[in-house]
C-alpha cells in the first residue's frame, strides 16, 4: 500500500521530512517506539533493514518498504490453523532471539539520505513442540494464529506528515 502526501516544501525541508518519517518506522519496527497505538513486541529487524528512501524526482521522495512483515502489518491477516500447513506427529524446533539495539543513523549528505542499517536478532533454539497428529476438541485450537487486524503504520505516518506530527 502506498500513500501519497503532497507538499509545497523545498527538496531541502523534503529531505527532512523523509528522514524523520524514516526514523519513525525505523524505530517503530523496531520496537522502540508507537505508532497509532501499537508497538512490535518481538522485532526481528528484517522490517527494519527493508525500509528505504527513494527520490522519484527533486520534488517527490518516497519512504517505501517491501517486507512481508510490514505488509501484514499495513493490510493484517485471517486466522491462519498451522496444523493444516505442517506435518502431524512431527517436532519443530522453536527458537526465540535475543534482541539487539541499533543506533538510528540517517543523514543527509550532499543533498543524498544515508542509510541506516539494522541487524536481525540473534537466533537460538529454545527446544521443540510437536504438532498434534490427531485433532481432537482439547487441541482444536492449538498451533493456530489468530486474526489480526491491520495496523497501517504508512497511513499514520502519512497522516503525521500531514498534521506535522512529524
């Protein structure tokens, strides 16, 4: 999803704009701060690394982000039963990462935006879980992930923009 905010504001005061709205989801993914009342509990900074600025032309710059996780984040998801996805009887290893902080770095530099770079964090096996082979009514709702509704961050962030929140 994309949204458009358009502004009269000059290619330096643009850039600036850019960049705040860009440390905004940055931390927003990283869990470090919220966004129209949610927060990422558990970020793996693979949203974060995704997102990028794009200069479309010296008076149009863009904040743009192709990762699955913040698409689901934009649109949200139905519920989704696992058990019909994986193998039954089967035991899957379960990991839980450890999370690392990364200094938030964008810079304009010759009239160009930095990069920032965020690592993903750290992977470790915390043991395995085995998904029923059987479904019966006491494991009915095991291994499912229940509906999420749609956080749409850009829409907040681009109304933030607007308001100049930002």
């Amino acid at each position: 999803m994309e949204y458009e905010v358009f502004t009269d504001l000059d290619p330096e005061a643009l850039s600036a704009a850019a960049i705040s709205v860009f440390q905004r989801w940055v931390a927003f993914s990283l869990g470090f701060a919220e966004i129209g009342g949610h927060t990422v509990l558990n970020p793996t900074g693979r949203m974060a690394q995704s997102i990028r600025i794009e200069e479309k032309a010296p008076n149009l710059i863009s904040v743009v982000t192709g990762n699955k996780e913040a698409e689901i984040l934009e649109s949200g998801h139905a519920r989704v039963d696992l058990k019909n996805y994986l193998v039954g009887g089967k035991a899957y290893p379960m990991h839980r990462g450890t999370a690392t902080s990364v200094p938030l770095l964008p810079a304009v530099m010759g009239g160009r935006v930095g990069v920032v770079a965020a690592r993903a964090r750290a992977a470790g096996a915390t043991g395995f879980a085995r998904v029923p082979s059987t479904i019966t009514p006491e494991n009915a709702s095991s291994w499912v992930i229940p509906a999420m509704a749609a956080w749409t961050p850009a829409a907040y962030l681009a109304e933030m923009l607007r308001n100049g929140d930002l």
